[in-house]
C-alpha cells in the first residue's frame, strides 16, 4: 500500500491506529502479503498469515523448483488457500502487495530494492538485519533510498538479533538513570538441525584458539570468517544505544569456544569427543569510555564440556541503573494441549522469529516511508492471535 506521507507527521501512537474497515476514509480491507521462503523460518510465518484475520496472503516465493505450483496452505500444513507457490519474482511484483516478509536466510538486495520502489513495504528477517550500521555494500542508503522512491517502509527484525535485544531496551523505560544494559542469551542448539550453519561457526571443528578477539567489521564491510554474523550482532547494539540517544563510538566481539568430552550423535550432525561443541560470543558497544550495551550468546550441543558453562537456558537481561533491572525471561513450549506441536525451545523461538515480523505488518505499512527499526514502532502484542487460530477453533 502506498503511503500518505501527511498523516504521518506525528509520533503518537494514534497516528499508527489500525482499522480494517475505514482507513483515511476508505473502505478496506487486509493488508496483501507476500510470504517470501518457506523455510525454517518461512514456513511459520506463512502459517500465521494464513490465519491472521488482517492480513491476506496474495503470493508465495519458493526457491525450490519441488515446490512450485504447491497450495500454500500445503507448504505451511494448513488448509489449501487457493494461493500457488511460484518461483517468479515477476508475478508476484505483479500483485502489488502491500507487504512482503522477506525470510529468505539472505538478504537479496536488489529483489528487495525492486518490491520497495513499487511500492510494497518490505519486513525481514534475513541476515539478522536491524538498524543496517554495520552492514557494508551501502545497504542502509539503498534500501531508504528505494523505500522513499515508492513510498513504502523497510524494516529488519527477528528474535535475536531482534525482540529480545528490543525488550532489552524497553525495560530501559522505567530508569532515571543507565549506566549499562547487558542481554545474556543461553540456549542448547540441539534443536536446530542446520549443519552447515553450525559447521560455518566451527561446531565439530578442532578448537584452534580458546578465545579469539577483539573482532570487527572489516573496512570492506566483510565479517571475519569465524563470526559471518558480526554486522547483525553489532547491529543490536546499535538499536539498544538509539533507545537511550546514545551514539556509539565503536564495537568489538570476542569467541570463547568449547569443545566436548563425549562424541554426540544429533541425528543430524555428529561432533566428535575433542572438537567445539559450544561457543560464548561476547557483543561489547563503547560510549563514554566504557561499555554500554553488552550482548552474549552462548550456544551449546553438549552438557558435557571442558570448561564451566553452567548458566541456566533462557534470557537474563541486566541494567544497571536507577532502578537497577534484573529480568529473567524464558521462551518455552507451551503446557496447554492443542495450542502448539513444536517439539522443542528452538522451535518455538523459530515461531518467535516469524512472528516479529509477523506482527509487525501492519504497523509497517502504516510507517513513514524509508528505512526504519523495530525501536522506531509503536508498541503493539499479538494482535487478533487470541482465539482466532485453528486450535482454538477445533478445541472443542
């Protein structure tokens, strides 16, 4: 949907209320949505749209050629829609949607760039992309450049890097005073069957070095090959630090790695008695001549290690301030039969991920055109998730 730029001009959170029936004195209807990737990610956020009652899926872009000409409803395990899968950029340019959910695992520039200038606002979760700072290739100015020329919005979000790194910086709210925010995220990665993924980390590999940094964003743009993830993480600092009008002066990351004292067969991949089976990445942003935002996520495959890790799974957000804030927060399967048939904490955080996006439509297209982040949004929940989806329907 395009923008009418005028009624955008306040930062109330009554300029982004949602109405489906009249909309600057129109009469209409959901918000078109195209589910880019039906992958880990993908799949999940194609089910939520399928259901969300303000929204209506008008495409879905597959990579795999398996896949094309599938219902949607088949590829996300729903009922069919009647919406085919396609493998053509063309035809779904041709719906003129007005949003996208880009979830492919990267981010593909131009495509985006192409959906933005007609008009589409455009929602990712690619690349742990959030403010764009720290991502080389001009990719911020392009993407606000394209956005503005249609008048559309872009927006990167996801867990973490994402909702988690956002709640951080809520929770900032209640203080008279911040010297610090500090995220910990601790989590057993066993549930994620992506080897590749992990083999690219150093899983399963010989630890070379226990602890490798300072590490830093090349001149270039690049990541260091043993941390391809940097710029998204360097990016979370940057959100939490424009959520208390910092400016960062710069950024460093350091790896600990771990390796375990027992072979472990996932199924999936297997890591040998010896070799990395865990990993601690240390997120440090500086202002004042101090560290200010401070981000570490430890990622395990084995409880057997040669070093102690023992920090409870889950999420500990610390601020020291005034009020000093501890907050421990944790992102489970639910206990309540019928409402969920993920297996595991890293299936229902792959829901997490989805629905950052997910949730975040509406509010997108209803945003200032150009770039923007999930910290420049009103505050808004899960919206119409509440008795609204099959396992409600069906409990009786």
């Amino acid at each position: 949907m395009r923008h009418n730029v005028s009624r955008r001009t306040g930062a109330s959170v009554d300029a982004f209320r949602i109405d489906l029936e009249t909309r600057e004195g129109r009469k209409v209807g959901p918000y078109r949505v195209v589910q880019w990737a039906t992958g880990k990610v993908g799949r999940r956020a194609l089910a939520a749209i399928i259901d969300h009652p303000e929204l209506q899926l008008v495409g879905v872009y597959v990579h795999s050629p398996g896949k094309v000409g599938v219902d949607a409803g088949q590829l996300a395990g729903t009922a069919d829609t009647g919406v085919l899968a396609t493998g053509d950029v063309e035809v779904l340019l041709a719906q003129r949607p007005d949003c996208v959910t880009f979830m492919a695992a990267k981010l593909d520039v131009e495509i985006v760039e192409a959906f933005l200038r007609g008009g589409a606002n455009v929602v990712t979760t690619s690349n742990g992309y959030l403010t764009g700072t720290n991502f080389g290739h001009g990719w911020r100015e392009r993407l606000d450049a394209a956005a503005r020329e249609g008048g559309a919005t872009f927006m990167g979000t996801g867990f973490d890097p994402g909702f988690a790194n956002l709640l951080a910086g809520m929770l900032t709210g209640a203080c008279r005073r911040v010297h610090s925010v500090k995220l910990v995220e601790t989590l057993d990665c066993s549930g994620y069957p992506d080897p590749d993924v992990w083999r690219s980390l150093g899983f399963g590999k010989p630890v070379r070095a226990r602890r490798l940094g300072p590490l830093d964003v090349g001149p270039d743009g690049r990541p260091p090959a043993l941390a391809p993830d940097l710029p998204g993480f360097f990016d979370t600092l940057d959100l939490v630090a424009d959520m208390l009008a910092v400016q960062l002066d710069h950024k460093e990351a350091f790896i600990e790695s771990a390796a375990t004292l027992t072979d472990v067969d996932l199924g999936w991949m297997h890591i040998s008695a010896g070799t990395m089976a865990a990993v601690t990445r240390t997120y440090l942003g500086y202002a004042h001549g101090r560290s200010i935002v401070e981000l570490r996520v430890r990622w395990s495959m084995s409880r057997s290690l040669d070093c102690d890790w023992s920090d409870p799974d889950g999420y500990w957000i610390e601020i020291e301030g005034e009020p000093r804030v501890e907050a421990a927060v944790s992102f489970l399967p639910p206990v309540t039969l019928g409402i969920s048939d993920e297996p595991d904490v890293m299936s229902v955080l792959l829901v997490g991920t989805a629905m950052a996006a997910v949730n975040a439509v509406p509010f997108v297209c209803e945003a200032a055109p150009g770039h923007t982040t999930p910290a420049q949004l009103p505050v808004f929940g899960a919206r119409h998730m509440v008795g609204t989806q099959r396992w409600m329907q069906n409990e009786g």
